[in-house]
C-alpha cells in the first residue's frame, strides 16, 4: 500500500485516465480531466480570496457534483473541509458553524436561506456554487472583512495535517468535533477498497449523504480508486434503482432505512441488478427480516460494515447465510479489534465488553472535549461507544451501545435486559433506560411487541427466570414504535419523550406494570 | 371505483397506518402542510410514498414531489389524476 494524499486523488486519476467518467450527476457525465479543472478553478479562486492553511470551510451542499468540486478544491487550497447537513435548523447550522470557527461556508447557488445566517456565525465569506452549460459559476459575498491569510505556511508532515472536520451524529449527548487528517481519509478509502477488491472498473452509487462520513466513503474510495461514482441528491426508491439498472452500478453503500424501502416500494416488474456486486449497509444494524426482503426480492445478498465517525469503517461482514443480527463481521486488513471491560482491560476472546479498535483511519481526540476524548480515546484505542464480543473466528458481534443504569447502587447493563425482552417471541424489539424517582432512577422498559395478546405479567414472568431481581424493569411500557433518527437509528434520549406521546395517545392501552 | 372523499380517506388512513396511533391524525385537515406534523420526516416521507405506492399500485414520479406531498389533498389529487379514481 503506497500512500496517496487525498488531495491528489482527482489529479492523479485525470492524469491516469483524463477521459474516463469521474461523475455521474442530474444526467450528465463529467471525466476526471473536467472535474480536475474545476477543482483546480475553485482551489485558485479559495487561494486570491485568502482562504488556506488554518482556515476551515463549511460546506452546507447536498449530494451533488458542487460537493465534489468544493470538497476537492478545499483540501487543495490547504484548508479543512467542514461538510455540514443540509438539512440542519437554522440554530444548528449557526451553532456548528460558529464552534468550527467556520471562515467560508460554500451554499448552493439556489439556496433560499438568507446570507445572515451565516453572518450570524461570524463567517468571513459566503461563497455560492452551481453550474451552468458546463461553466462552474461562483458568487461570493464578502460578510465581514477578514485579515489577509494567503501563504499560511504548511507545517510538519503533510500526511498528518488536518483536511476534514467532522461531527459525530450526537446519539450519545451533543455533536463532537473532530479533525481527519490526510492519512484518516486515504486508510479509510484503502481499507474499504481492499475489503471489497474494488478497482477503477467499479462504478459507485453516491446515495448516502457525503456530509456524514459513510457517505463520504463513496466519495473517497471512488476517487482513490480512479472509478466513476454516481451521485444521486435526493434517495428515492424508483430513481435509484434505475441508476443500478442503467449505470450499471457495481457498488452501493446504503443505509438499513434504505434497503427497507427498497424492498417494499412498488415496483411492477422488478427489475433485475446484475451489476451490483457490491451492496453494503452500515449506520445502523440490519435487521434479519430487511436483509431477507432485499435478498428475496433482487436475489442480492447485502454485506455490512461496521464503524463509526470517530474510526471510520472497521469491520466488514460478507456472510450471504444472515442467521446472526449481532455479527458484523471481521476487522478489515490493517485494523485491530479488541474487547475490554469497564476498567479498560482486555478481555480474552469471547467476553463481552467495550468495542475498542485500532485503526489509520480513526481520528486522535475530539475539539475542546478533553473529557469525552479521555472516555473514547484510550491507549491507542478508539471505543465507540458499543459493546461487544469476539468469536471463536475473530468475528465482532455488536451487542449494543455501552449504557449501564445505576439502580439504587447496582448498575445495570440496558442492553443485558434487552436482549432477555426480545428473547420473547412476542416481542420485536425493546429499549431499557433509567425514569428518574427522587434521587434515583427506576428501570424502566419500552417494548414493541409482535402481535397482540402478551401481557406485561407473563413477560415479567420470562424476565424473572433469566434476570436478578435488579435488572427486572419496574415500569413496562407496551409502545407501537421506539423512537429514531432519520438513518432508523434508535435515540434512546428520546425514549421518555416518546413514552409520553405514546400514552396520551392511547390512554386506556395496558401501559404500566409496577 | 373509489371517488374523491374514499381516495382521501384512503391517504389519510395509510398516512396513520405509517406514523403508528403515537401520532394522532384524526382531525388533520386534508390542506394542512404534512410539514407541519412534527412526526413526518424525510424517512416517515419516504415510507408513506412507499405504503401509498404499494396501496394504489403507482408511482409517484420524482418530479414536483414537493408539491405532491404538501397535503393530504394534494397527493389525493395526484392519485385521482394517475388512476382515473375520484369521479363520484
């Protein structure tokens, strides 16, 4: 493996293949030699207004070849590239931007949000792109006067500068800063090549939001690999299947949430993939029924990646026989995964505990969070956050997030409970958290069930049989949904929230059981 | 044939059948914005487009979606309009 900066990704495959399609996107095709002049266009034009090493630059642009441009030129005008969603609230763009001390954010050209939101975040430069008849169009406004900062001196080795700024998606507390550097990028974008035996052939589906960094993978490993990605703004079923169908995609990073709608849309015929060798999900776990749906109606097996923003992806799971929901699979070439207990220590080889890994590709801390960075980033490791088990294969069963509640002293693993709730056959799911009672914190318990006809009693009964007296849950509530985010990731901060609408929604449903 | 009210009421219940009894939707007028239900979002969009498609056997097309799906009444007027559905 030789290092490539990834500044250099685009620049090396138009040298290589100038011709060749870099790009798909609203129709068009666009080659690497192209696209390698725009981003050249737009690094000089970032370089005469200032921006350059030490500066970052929020991009709050969709999936679109304006991102790719932005993205590039960024990096190689030497600042850090800061992709924020598009479909944050006014106050947390305004908040984001103003903690990333942004000096340039790039927007779309038809963007209708007034220039004093970013004006509010102290931003020096609100640059605007789009593309007309083939023309990269830029229009920039000037909301402060800012100190001149061109030629800012790169220091040390450029492999270990910062090039990315990224957030975590908050699903344990508040949003955390944390810098990439040119070495995260390329590893992340070579572990998930190698994993997978991409090549130049490949043809990406840019579907999942390169704002985020699984989405991001897509971006980076295509252009690594010098393939061609197709970019699709907006996911929806039918337009995405017929990017498989007709551009001949090869490889598709998609979310469960994804994979679930596909599945389910409808479609009359159904039309056949044979291209798409290479379906993978990640962001959130894929459930044994979804990955049957999938399979049943494409005949394509869907393999899983496993990761997170702090490391990026880490383990990949290629198995077509999906038996085990909890198995996302071996650490891809080059990372290390290990299992530790509450004290860090390492567990032997099937113990349960904190997932740590190792790996070129993670982040070394969080902005200004000393605190957090010394719970997630320990000895070299990363942790996640998750816990874990390692089989007798080395294979990673991801069991849950870490969360451990402290009832009257005793500390209770959520996820422990959890899974004795859905050992239930009438259960589908379930979700353990503490209700706070005075100073205290009573175990509570929000359960989906299959069908009718359980009652709380007779589960209760199931507990008791597997669990001390502890870990029983004091309050059961019987809910249709448990609550998540928009990539169908369960949030458990709003399960209190969540538990209340259900009640008032259905007062006399059979809700609590002490 | 089902006309115009049986297609809203049809919507409206799928719309509920979607978002779970959680979120009550009994007295939503067929104009207000699905915007303005705090329950409907891009993912909950994306799978009433999906149990509408399945239930009325069409798709929506991928432009003007905005527009289909700002209302209950919209996307009732959109699913008369491909189906031939609505006349009394």
């Amino acid at each position: 493996m030789t290092f490539v900066n990834p500044k250099d990704f685009i620049g090396n495959a138009a040298r290589r293949s100038p011709d060749k399609t870099a790009v798909v996107f609203a129709g068009e095709a666009v080659s690497y030699a192209v696209l390698n002049d725009w981003i050249g266009a737009l690094a000089r034009w970032l370089k005469v207004a200032g921006v350059g090493a030490g500066d970052t630059v929020a991009l709050s642009l969709p999936n679109s070849l304006e991102f790719i441009v932005a993205f590039y030129a960024v990096m190689r005008a030497g600042a850090v590239v800061f992709p924020v969603s598009p479909k944050l609230t006014r106050k947390e763009l305004v908040g984001l931007l103003t903690d990333a001390h942004a000096d340039c954010v790039i927007h779309p050209k038809d963007d209708p949000r007034p220039l004093e939101v970013f004006q509010s975040a102290d931003v020096s430069i609100a640059l605007q792109l789009g593309f007309s008849g083939g023309d990269l169009l830029l229009e920039s406004a000037a909301l402060r006067v800012r100190p001149q900062a061109a030629d800012k001196p790169v220091r040390g080795r450029t492999r270990y500068q910062p090039v990315v700024r990224q957030y975590s998606s908050g699903s344990t507390g508040t949003p955390k800063h944390m810098l990439k550097t040119s070495r995260n990028l390329f590893h992340d974008a070579w572990h998930f090549a190698a994993a997978f035996g991409l090549t130049e052939k490949d043809v990406f589906l840019g579907a999942a939001p390169f704002c985020h960094n699984y989405g991001l993978l897509s971006l980076l490993a295509a252009s690594y690999l010098g393939a061609t990605l197709v970019v699709v703004k907006q996911f929806l079923p039918h337009a995405v299947l017929e990017h498989i169908h007709k551009d001949q995609v090869t490889v598709y990073l998609a979310t469960p949430a994804m994979l679930e709608i596909l599945a389910d849309c409808y479609l009359d015929p159904v039309p056949s993939l044979p291209s798409l060798r290479c379906c993978v999900s990640s962001t959130a776990p894929l459930t044994k029924a979804v990955f049957e749906r999938f399979h049943c109606r494409f005949g394509l097996p869907v393999f899983q990646v496993y990761g997170s923003t702090e490391t990026a992806t880490n383990t990949v799971q290629k198995i077509t026989d999906y038996t085990d929901e909890t198995l996302v699979g071996t650490p891809m070439p080059g990372i290390e995964v290990q299992i530790f207990d509450e004290h860090f220590r390492r567990l032997p080889r099937g113990g349960v505990g904190r997932i740590g890994i190792k790996s070129s590709s993670a982040c070394g801390g969080y902005l200004h969070n000393a605190a957090a960075s010394a719970q997630t980033f320990r000895a070299g490791y990363v942790f996640p956050g998750d816990l874990g088990q390692l089989d007798a294969d080395g294979a990673l069963h991801v069991l849950g997030r870490d969360n451990v509640i402290n009832v009257g002293g005793m500390k209770v693993d959520a996820l422990e409970v959890e899974r004795v709730l859905n050992s239930h056959p009438a259960v589908a799911e379930s979700l353990v958290y503490g209700a706070t009672d005075g100073n205290d914190q009573r175990l509570s318990a929000a359960v989906v069930l299959r069908s009718g006809g359980l009652t709380v009693a007779e589960l209760l009964d199931h507990c008791r049989a597997r669990l001390s007296e502890h870990k029983l849950p004091k309050i059961t509530h019987i809910v249709d949904t448990l609550p998540r985010d928009e990539h169908g990731k369960i949030v458990r901060k709003a399960i209190k929230a969540h538990v209340r609408r259900s009640r008032g929604a259905d007062p006399e449903k059979p809700l609590k059981s002490s | 044939m089902m006309n115009a009210n049986t297609v809203g009421r049809k919507v409206a219940e799928v719309i509920q059948e979607v978002l779970g009894p959680e979120t009550e939707l009994a007295g939503l007028d067929p104009k207000t914005p699905l915007k303005a239900v705090s329950a409907i979002d891009s993912l909950a969009a994306l799978r009433i487009m999906v149990a509408l498609e399945n239930e009325f056997k069409l798709k929506f097309e991928a432009a003007n979606l905005e527009e289909t799906f700002h209302s209950v009444e919209t996307i009732t007027r959109y699913i008369e309009a491909r189906t031939g559905q609505g006349a009394a």
